[in-house]
C-alpha cells in the first residue's frame, strides 16, 4: 500500500466555538493535512479548504492512541511551522479525532509513515558510515 486516506476531525477548536474535519493522506514522502473550519452554532461560517503537507523529513513521529471511547492521532513535528495554521497545533503536536469506524485505515497511515520515518533513519545511518 503506497498511500491511505482517513477522515479525521479536530477537537475544541476555538474553545468549542468552532469545529474543524477532513481528510489525512499519508504517502511515502511525507503527510497530508486537508481540512476546513466551520462554527458550531450555526454552522454558516466556513472557513477556505487548507492544504498542509508535512514532508517526512519534518515528521518527528506519529501514534494512534485508541481508546474505548475515541481514537485519537497524535502527530509531532520537527519544526513548529511545519503546522502552522492547523487548528490545535501546540508546540510542534497536534491532535486529531478518527472514528472508531476508521480505524484499521488510521492503523495503515500510521504504519506508511512510521515505515517511512525508518527508511529515512537507516539512510541517514549508512550515509554516515554506521551500517555495515
């Protein structure tokens, strides 16, 4: 599997005054953030469509905790302004709500760019001499 696609939403944006969803594609070369803002009053004020790509080599790692209850995606990032404009970015980490529904594909993104992570990792040793 080259890539995976997961709908994802974002908690308390704006202290609960909006609420933000789309969609997270994981590739080889790095991570995909498409989403949108909307208020939860009415739902009438919507935000553009934002487009992050996060290259692999500004991932720093990434985890799905699961729980009874809610999934939840964690990704943390080398450079804070790799997320800059994501709803919830806090010092380099943002966390992202998957549906219970969609959790063997959260699992398939997650495995994507962890493998990608250590390819990455493995060149940089062999690069530096480190492997034999």
């Amino acid at each position: 599997m080259d890539s995976a696609h997961v709908q994802l939403s974002f908690p308390d944006v704006y202290q609960g005054f909006a609420e933000g969803g789309g969609i997270a594609t994981a590739t080889t070369g790095g991570l995909t953030l498409e989403f949108q803002v909307k208020d939860s009053l009415v739902g009438m004020i919507k935000s553009d469509i934002r487009r992050i790509a996060i290259p692999i080599g500004e991932l720093h790692s990434i985890d799905l905790k699961q729980s009874w209850f809610r999934n939840r995606l964690f990704i943390r990032v080398r450079n804070m302004t790799a997320l800059d404009g994501v709803p919830g970015n806090n010092t380099g980490q943002v966390e992202l709500r998957v549906a219970r529904r969609d959790t063997a594909t959260a699992q398939a993104l997650v495995s994507i760019l962890m493998l990608s992570l250590s390819e990455k990792s493995l060149a940089e040793l062999g690069r530096q001499g480190l492997t034999s």
